[in-house]
C-alpha cells in the first residue's frame, strides 16, 4: 500500500481502489486518479478525492438517498469506455456543493453523475443533457420530495 | 479561430466524419445540424462550462454541523437497509 497526501490528510492507497478518469472530470481535466472516500464522520458523504493534486476533494453521495426515483441513462458510448458488463458493475455519484456558512443551500448535481465501473476501475462524469435534471438541485427540497413519495408508496401498499 | 461565412443549407466538414450545416437563421438565432459519430460528444458550450463551475464550487464545500443536521435523516435509513 502506498501513502499519498490528500485534500483529506493522508490515505492508503489500495491500487484496487484506484478510479481512473481518462479524460479527467470538467474543471480538472489534468487529474486522472481518483478514489471515493467513506469518512465516518462526514457519511453519507463520501469524498472524490485526487491522487494527483493534494488540493482536490469534491464531495459527492449517492444520488437515490437524495432522490428515491432517480434514473440514469448512461449512453452506449459510455458503456463502451468504461467497459460496463453489468448494473452490478456500477456506481453511481452525484456531486455536491456545499456553500460554506449556508448548509441549507446546498445542492446536489443530478444532471451529470458520476459514473465508475467497480471492477474495471474507470470512471466518468457523463453529462445528461437532455434527461430534465438540473445541475443544481437544492437538497433540503428534494429530500422533502422522497419523503412524500416514500410516504405515498408506504400508504398505497400498507 | 478560423472564420467561415455559410449560407443557409451549406455546410462544413470537419475531419472525415463530422457535417456542420445551417439549417435556418432567425434574428439572432441560428440553427445548426451536426452529423457526427456517436463517439464525438457533443454540448452546448454553456451547460459543460455550467457543470465545470459546479466542480470548481463542490470543491470548496465546508462539511459543517448543519450539513449533517440535513442529511441525517437520509443517514439513519441507508444504514438501517444495510
């Protein structure tokens, strides 16, 4: 296991663990390896965190914790790419911005997921442009939304 | 940047495979047709800019008590399925 220095402190790096983004993410097009960090203390936030610049950490959840009815299209190229066999192959990301002093105005990047192939080890930000999410959907709202479908779906069956 | 003047229906090629053609010009709009492979991404420039920016912001997020507050509940039910 290697060391490397990161946004978050140290880490042990397990090379299993390794996310490479071929083509970086937007705004870091130079970063290529990452690794999604659980921190007890910040979960369900998980961290994206650089192997390559000890500057970056983005912030990220899985997005059906947020919005239960969440659906991801992940184009035949991106299948391609990142060499996807199987859903059981997948995990899937959204990234998060929380603005800082305001933790209420946090938002959640439904538009374009994270998407990583567990077993090959690549990942990608797809962008679903023509999918009706938005880039910055507010948190508190949409976790307000599941509750009441869960509620509706809880009451329809019960 | 190179500078092409087209008119309506004609078009540009680029490299082998990639048609651009103006279909239509309206005011300040113009309608543009692309013929490319599938393997070419194509955005408009404004929503790949929007979504750098939201990369550049989630980087600078503070995880804070209020933070945890929000998604607590989301929390306690994810772990009660694990």
């Amino acid at each position: 296991m290697e060391k490397v220095m990161t946004k978050i402190g140290e880490l042990e790096i397990d090379e299993e663990k390794v996310v490479r983004f071929e083509k970086g993410i937007p705004g870091f097009e130079s970063l290529r390896d990452f690794i999604v960090v659980e921190k007890e203390e910040s979960y369900p936030i998980l961290w994206l965190v650089s192997l390559d610049s000890p500057n970056v950490a983005i912030p990220v959840i899985d997005p059906w914790l947020i919005r239960v009815d969440y659906t991801v299209d992940i184009d035949e190229e991106t299948v391609k790419e990142l060499e996807i066999e199987g859903m059981e192959d997948l995990r899937i990301l959204a990234v998060l911005v929380i603005p800082v002093g305001n933790p209420k105005d946090m938002t959640i990047n439904l538009m374009a997921p994270i998407v990583i192939n567990k077993r090959t080890g690549k990942g990608k930000q797809i962008i679903m442009e023509n999918s009706g999410y938005g880039i910055r959907h507010k948190v508190v709202d949409e976790i307000e939304r599941s509750k009441k479908i869960m509620k509706d779906m809880s009451e329809n069956t019960g | 940047m190179l500078v092409l003047s087209r008119r309506i229906n004609e078009s540009i090629i680029i490299g082998d495979d990639i048609e651009i053609k103006i279909l239509k010009v309206e005011g300040k709009t113009v309608k543009i047709g692309i013929s490319a492979p599938k393997s070419v991404k194509i955005y408009r420039k404004e929503i790949y800019d929007s979504i750098k920016r939201e990369n550049i912001e989630a980087m600078k997020s503070e995880l804070t008590e209020g933070v945890r507050e929000i998604l607590g509940g989301v929390r306690d039910e994810d772990r009660g399925q694990r």
